[in-house]
C-alpha cells in the first residue's frame, strides 16, 4: 500500500457494511477517505467509531445520493477542491427490496436501477475526469454480485431487478476496461462479486453460511495494490459451505 500513502479514496455506500468496513480499512492503510452517503450522522457515528482512533483523521465525511446525478456532481466538486482529486474509488452503494418483478412498484425498480448502475455511471465518470485531468494512474472498483454472474433458482423467487442491475455491472466493467484503454490510460478496473455477505442490506439466517463485511474490504485493499502491471479484472469471492 505504500503507493497510496496520503492518496484519495472515495467510498461511496460508507455509512454501514463493506462501505463501513473499506473506510476503516483504507483509513488504517494511510489513505485520506472520503466516506460518501445519505447519512452523514449515521458515518460519524457508526462507521468513524470503527477506525482506530489514531487514523480518524483520515477519515472525511459528505452527503450524497449516488441515485441523483446532480448529488455526485457536487460531492465530486467538493473533493476536488478540498483534496485535490480522486486517486482510488470504491463503488459499493447499492440496494436490494425483495419483490417479485412481475408485480413489484415500479418506484423500487427505478430505484435500484438508479442506484446500483446509474449511480455507478456518474461516480466513475466523475473520479475518472480528474483522473485524467492529473494523468493519476488510479484504480476504480465497483462491488458486484455473484447474482451479477447468474441468478439462483429459489422456491420463492423474490429479487426481481436486482440481479439484472448486477449484470449490467458485469458488462460495464469491460465497457469501462475498454474506454479507460482506448483513453490511453493506465487507470485500473476492477469488479468483486461477493456471494452472502453479513450487512444490513439481507438478514441471512445464522445458519447460512455467509462473509464479514471485512472480508470484502480485505479483498479491495489486495486488488489495488497489485504492481503497476497487474489488473485484478474480476474476482468471485464466496464463503465456504456456499451452496450456490
């Protein structure tokens, strides 16, 4: 991690879960992090308490709702001109509402659409304009799904727009590998799909076997400090006893 002492991390989603756990854990690695989400008392008084006392000032906190495209303008423009700019974004805000796509509101589809691709759009597009700008080889990386690669048959199939949405991160990722090339940059990206993992998000059953937010952040802090050469494209991280 030495490459990105002091460097800007933005980690969108960073009031609880693999948002919460990434802030911490870049935090204590020695990057400046920039905790983006709806709740602002909710990072100061869940997410900052995690962070050993000694790196808390490392940790920064803006509102903003990845859903709104306007919402990322302004808290990109406020990174910018506090920090400088964007070395490392993590894209982890995402939703689920279980419903069956045959007759869910439409408001939640329009929702998680938003949230879970559309946000992912307007972040990334942010972080990479001031990337460019200051010719920064940084690293991009979007938390998947293993939904993203194929969707479970279930007895009672309830998550509807959910595994499409994470699809279409799949195929985004090698859209953005290709225009990040075709840009003549060396600006990485990189997709973790996790299967279960323990967050507010799902209430897996105690019994189901299932990661730790933890899991995932260990897994970001590995991808981007691979050599300068070396693009961690895509990685499936599963627990163990996972089923599907």
């Amino acid at each position: 991690m030495e490459r990105w002492q002091n460097k800007i991390a933005v980690v969108t989603g960073a009031s609880a879960g693999i948002g919460a756990a990434t802030c911490k854990a870049l935090a204590e690695k020695g990057m400046i992090v920039v905790g983006l989400a709806r709740r602002v008392e909710k990072m100061e008084s869940q997410t900052r308490p995690l962070i050993a006392s000694e790196y808390q000032k490392n940790f920064h906190t803006y509102k903003c709702d990845v859903s709104d495209e306007e919402s990322v303008k302004t808290a990109f423009a406020w990174i910018v001109e506090k920090f400088g700019g964007v070395d490392v974004l993590v894209n982890n805000a995402g939703i689920i509402k279980m419903g069956r796509l045959l007759d869910i509101d439409e408001s939640i589809l329009k929702d998680t659409i938003n949230t879970n691709v559309l946000g992912v759009v307007w972040c990334t597009r942010e972080a990479f304009k001031n990337m460019k700008e200051r010719n920064v080889d940084g690293h991009i990386v979007i938390i998947n799904s293993v939904v993203g690669h194929g969707v479970p048959a279930t007895p009672d199939p309830m998550l509807n727009i959910y595994p499409p949405s994470k699809h279409a991160i799949t195929a985004m990722t090698e859209v953005l590998r290709q225009e990040l090339l075709k840009n003549e940059t060396k600006i990485k990206i990189t997709s973790i799909s996790p299967g279960a993992v323990r967050t507010e998000i799902i209430d897996f059953p105690p019994e189901m076997p299932a990661l730790a937010s933890e899991d995932i952040a260990d897994a970001i802090v590995y991808c981007i400090q691979t050599p300068p050469n070396v693009q961690i494209h895509e990685m499936i991280i599963k627990p163990i006893g996972e089923q599907i």
